[in-house]
C-alpha cells in the first residue's frame, strides 16, 4: 500500500510557496501586577463589620512587607503593606479604631533583603511592652519560634526564623521562649 506524502517547501522568510503562516509569537508577559486595592479594600470592609482578624507578617518575594489577613467570615488574604497600613492594622488590633481609611495602597516599597521584617514587628511589640505567648520548644519545629499576641480584635501570629542571635535577644527581654 503506497501511502500519499506532501512535500512542503519553505522559503527564507519561512512560508511555504502556495500559503503563508504566521509563526510570530506574542511574548508579553502572562504575570499582572498583584490587586493590593482589592486587598485593601477587603480588610477596610473587615473593619467596618467589626470582625476580629488573624495577622501574620511576612516579607514577600519581591522584599515588600506583607500581611496575611484572615477572619471568621473571609478567607486568607495577603495585603502589600505601606507604612501607615501597618499602623493601622495595629490600631484597629488594640484599640478597633479604622485609622488607615485613606492610606494608599500603591504606595509600598521593598525593604532590604536582609531584613528579617517578622522580627522586626516581634522586637516592635516586646519594646511596647505587649504580653506575647510562646509555642512550646517540643511542640515547635526545630527552626522557628511561633509568637502570638492576643488582641481586642484579634490576633498577631508571627513566625521568627530561629537563630542564636533571636534567642539571645528574647532572653535579653525576659520573653519565655
């Protein structure tokens, strides 16, 4: 059984003789820029039904501090923080005040790649005096420490990489880690 082959030529541009075929690739980039408005939107309708929220900080990919934001009634979300979102998610933590009404959440830039920003808020909030728990070493992985501040509207759970100077610097500030 002799089976039909068709032989296509193609020139230099790369078509063939009889048809053209467009071989061009449209190479524009499939990432978008992450929505931190509907972000912040979502925590600013949180605050205004008075839900109690979950906190945790983090320093993205692209070294731009973070929140994960959690509540009863809306799922994890990670908002990109400016200085005055931070505040202000602090201020309705301890007090239920909405402070951060009209901050701009455009307007966040990246911190240094050495920064280690969960410690940062953890030295932030031992030096304001605040009562942090401590997850049990045995109940712990062997490379973190786990703190957690209950708050009047919530709570702030951060995770520190644990190293000997973060050890150190607990025993320091009397914290019974």
């Amino acid at each position: 059984m002799e089976k039909n082959h068709k032989v296509v030529t193609l020139n230099a541009e790369g078509s063939t003789d009889k048809s053209s075929f467009d071989f061009t690739i449209n190479c524009e980039s499939a990432v978008v820029e992450y929505d931190n408005r509907g972000a912040f939107d979502t925590l600013q309708a949180i605050k205004v039904r008075r839900e109690k929220i979950d906190v945790s900080f983090y320093l993205g990919r692209d070294m731009i501090p973070c929140a994960w934001i959690e509540s009863k009634h809306v799922e994890g979300f990670k908002l990109q923080l400016s200085e005055d979102m931070y505040r202000g998610i602090f201020d309705y933590l301890f007090n239920g005040e909405n402070t951060d009404k009209n901050a701009d959440p455009t307007d966040v830039k990246p911190l240094d790649a050495e920064t280690d920003y969960p410690f940062k808020v953890l030295k932030e909030l031992i030096a304001k005096g605040k009562v942090i728990k401590y997850v049990p070493r045995f109940r712990e992985r062997k490379n973190y420490i786990t703190a957690t501040l209950p708050c009047l509207m919530g709570k702030v759970v951060l995770r520190v990489k644990r190293t000997e100077y973060v050890e150190e610097y607990l025993l320091e500030h009397e914290q019974p880690i």
